[in-house]
C-alpha cells in the first residue's frame, strides 16, 4: 500500500464537514479502527502443535474529534483509506477492514509509522493438527489503545488456537508487551468484551473462493 | 292496535332497564375496546423495536392486535346475552358456508401463516415475485405489501407468493456481482485479466475476500468475453457496480485496451486484398 500527501489536491466538495460549537474545546483523539481488521502477513506461516510464537503487527489508527472524553465522536476519519474483506461463511460473518503487512518477531522492536499502532500477540498452538495461517483477524473495536509517549500500542492479546472445528481463545493481556515503555490508556474500546473470549480468527487461503462454489 | 303501536310497545318490552344497560356496556366495549387494542398493538411494536428486528415487533403487535380485538368481540357478544358454548356451536355451521363464500381469502390467511412459518423473508428484505421486485413493508394476513424501488405499492396475495418462485435479494449479507467485459481478440488477455484484477483490488468497498476473479467467458462473434466476478456487502451493491463499470472504462482508454463493439468484415474474394475501388466519373 503506497499513500503520497499532495498539498495542491483539495478534498473533494462532499468531505468537508461543518460544525457549529458553543465555545467548546475540541480534541483530536487516535483511536483503533471501528470494524475487525483482517491482517495477511506478507508470507503466510504455519506453526505445529504445542508450539508458540510472539509476534507484533502494526495497524493504521483512526482519528477522533471530541469535545469532552464523554461526548460521542464528531469526527471519526481514518488515517488511510483501508479496503474491505469480509471474514466467515457466505451466510454468515463479520465485515472487516484489509491489511496486508508483515509480521516481525515480539521481541524485536516494532516497525510503525506514526498513523500506526503496534499489537504484540502470542499465538500458541493446543490442538493436534498444524495451524496453517494465511490471514487472522484482529477485533482492534474490542481493544483498547495505549501510548508509551513513542508510539501506540494496543492492548496486547493472547490467541489460543484449538482446532479447526473450534473457536480460538482471545485473551487480552493486562500488561504491556516487554519492548513496550511505560503506558498509559489513550482511547477505551469502542465496544466492550469480556477478557476473554472466543471467536473466528484464522483464515486459510482460498476459504472463500470468488467463484462462490468450493470445489473438492 | 295499529300495527305501528304494537311495533313501539314490542320496542318498549325489549328496553327493560336490564337490556338498555347490556346494549352500553356492550357499546362502551367496542368504543374503548377497539382503540384501546390499536393503541395497546402500537405500543408493543414500538416497545420490540428497541430489542427486536422490525419483522418481529410487527409480527408480535398484529398478534396482540388480533387476539384483544377477538376479546372485545368475544366481550360484545357475553354483554348482548350470546353464549359462547353456543357460538362455537354455530360456529361450525356458519364456518362451512362461511368458508364456501371466502374460499380465496382463507387460502390467503393460511398461506400467511405459512410464510410467517416458513421465514423466507422478513420485513425490510428485498425481494423479487413475479417480476417484482421491492422492498418488504409489512406481512399481512391476507397479503404482502412491497414499496418497489420507483416507489410503488404493490399488494400481493399471500396465495400467490406460497405459489411463485420467490427471490430474497438480501437474505445473505454479502453478494456477488458480475460485470461482463469484452474485449479486442488482438490484445492480451493475460494483461486485461490482471488489469481488471488491480481495479477490483483498487476499489475500497470491493471485498478482498471472498477475492476477485475473472471468467475467460468464450470468444464471441466479436469480441473475447470475460466476466469479472467480486463481492460486496448488499449496501454496497449498486455503489461497487457503478464504480468498477466506470473505472474499467477509464483505464482500458488509458491503457489503450480496446472494447470492440459489433462490427462486419466485408470479403471481396480474396483473403488479403482490399476491397477494389472504381471511380464512375
């Protein structure tokens, strides 16, 4: 994904929005996206039974204006413009945005741009049968986003695969991730969960195929 | 006694204090009985919509409307002196001729309660029956009533829905549309399908997954025929058609691909040789 900034293109007409405020002081809060994001990293891998892997992945943030830390959002614009996907069965599933990136190791130090915030997560690997991951989804409007005064981090999450016939684990982590600094919570989640849960979260390659018909 | 007298005395024996007394509070049940279940079926629509889908709060009042409205009837009656064991008696008699004379419109009542049963749609569904296609308001006990897309009222009965082939455009939350590109036998189809590809990806409310493909259709009489097929939620539908029509009519100008329309090769004899041109005068 390549984004340039050109300060001669003008917004188009329909984008601008007008706001009439009484005397209020607005701010400019960064948030997480407001739909799951579903992440392809850059090679998929695959991780055998009882095996574990930290990794970290960086995610655009949104931007949100409010009056008060109370107040719903006046604004809530994304940073870059993200494609969508759509993540479950051709019945049933969730709509969720796209992200191509590249996984790096959880220790090394992350590699985001600043529109971006960084999840370290731990996939471990409990059932019996090889996780083959082509693409994960991330419930970022579940999360909460943190700030080390150098860059954003959100809540860090532990994914327990269990097979294929069962939903995986998400726990989110009370502590901050090691290579991590001192943080403080930024925004809350735009919807509230419980610590842990469960749900879909790894997709393998050709699950939905275009066709709308599986072959076997 | 003139028959107008013996009218008026036999008017005055019926109007005992005990009679006038049952014709209003019989009068007073369908005054306030009839509003007060309207308003009664109105407030627990409302009340559902806060936690329910639109198909079922409407399903819930008309039952809560049918059922107090068959009590201030049922109400009316015990007040004017019928008995019910009697009624349901009668019932069976009347509900023969009764159902004889309206054959088509209890067909339609139990066609309804099939549908409800059956739930191939719901209120606010986008539907297609018979050639029409528009968008559920309400399921009726003797019809559906649809608002097509030009902003017309159909009724249709709900026997004739049990009947037809009925299609529910939006039952599922994603769909695939399918755009038919035809292009020049001269270019490279590897290069238009990859070309059609990035338009696709390119396109933000085109879902990446399920992903785009395209369909080498066939060689047509003038033209090879691909198909594009992507997916988009329903919402985006219509948005996503129009976008991707334009846009591949933009980059194939740009990328000088060229969208034959039908045309006719003259042949003048010869495999290779123009078409010979002679001057009259």
């Amino acid at each position: 994904m390549a984004h340039s900034y050109d300060e001669d293109v003008q917004p188009p007409e329909d984008s601008w929005v007008r706001l009439w405020l009484d005397d209020a002081q607005v701010s400019l809060v960064p948030a997480l996206p407001d739909l799951p994001v579903v992440v392809r990293p850059e090679q998929p891998f695959r991780l055998p039974p009882g095996h574990a892997v930290e990794l970290t992945v960086a995610l655009p943030l949104w931007v949100q204006m409010r009056t008060d830390d109370s107040s719903p959002a006046l604004l809530d614009l994304a940073t870059v413009s993200l494609s969508k996907s759509w993540f479950g069965s051709f019945t049933d599933g969730v709509l969720a945005y796209w992200v191509h990136s590249d996984l790096q190791h959880g220790d090394a130090p992350p590699n985001a741009l600043p529109h971006q915030a960084v999840l370290w997560f731990r996939v471990s690997n409990t059932a019996r049968e090889i996780l083959e991951v082509d693409h994960f989804t991330i419930p970022a409007p579940n999360l909460s986003l943190y700030s080390d005064g150098q860059r954003f981090w959100l809540e860090p999450l532990t994914l327990t695969y269990r097979g294929s016939r069962l939903h995986t684990q998400i726990q989110r982590r009370k502590r901050p991730p090691r290579v991590a600094g001192r943080v403080t919570e930024t925004t809350p989640p735009r919807e509230s969960s419980a610590r842990t849960f469960v749900g879909r979260v790894f997709g393998r390659r050709g699950e939905l195929p275009g066709l709308g018909v599986r072959f076997r | 006694m003139s028959s107008a007298n013996l009218a008026a005395g036999q008017i005055q024996a019926f109007l005992t204090g005990q009679t006038v007394s049952s014709l209003l509070r019989a009068l007073l049940w369908l005054v306030a009985g009839i509003p007060a279940s309207v308003l009664l079926s109105r407030y627990v629509r409302k009340q559902l919509l806060l936690k329910y889908t639109q198909h079922q709060a409407l399903l819930a009042s008309r039952a809560v409307l049918y059922l107090s409205l068959g009590f201030v009837v049922v109400s009316v009656l015990d007040e004017l002196g019928f008995k019910l064991s009697h009624l349901l008696g009668a019932a069976g008699i009347v509900g023969v001729a009764v159902g004889f004379a309206s054959q088509t419109s209890i067909s339609n009542v139990i066609s309804g309660l099939f549908l409800i049963a059956e739930r191939s749609f719901e209120v606010d569904d986008v539907v297609s029956v018979n050639g029409i296609t528009g968008q559920v308001l309400s399921i009726d006990m003797l019809s559906v009533k649809i608002r097509t897309f030009d902003n017309k009222f159909v009724r249709i009965p709900n026997e004739t829905i049990i009947k037809s082939e009925l299609t529910n455009i939006t039952r599922f939350p994603i769909r695939r549309l399918e755009i038919d590109v035809g292009v020049a036998y001269k270019e490279d189809i590897g290069r238009v399908r990859d070309l059609l590809l990035e338009i696709a990806r390119n396109q933000p409310q085109c879902l990446n997954e399920p992903e785009p493909t395209v369909v080498l259709k066939g060689f047509g009489s003038s033209s090879v025929d691909l198909q594009l097929l992507v997916w988009a939620t329903k919402a985006d539908y219509l948005r996503v058609k129009n976008a991707l029509t334009e846009e591949i009519k933009r980059r194939f100008d740009e990328e000088g691909i060229e969208i034959p329309f039908p045309h006719v090769s003259l042949y003048a004899g010869s495999a290779t040789d123009p078409i010979p041109i002679r001057m009259v005068s």
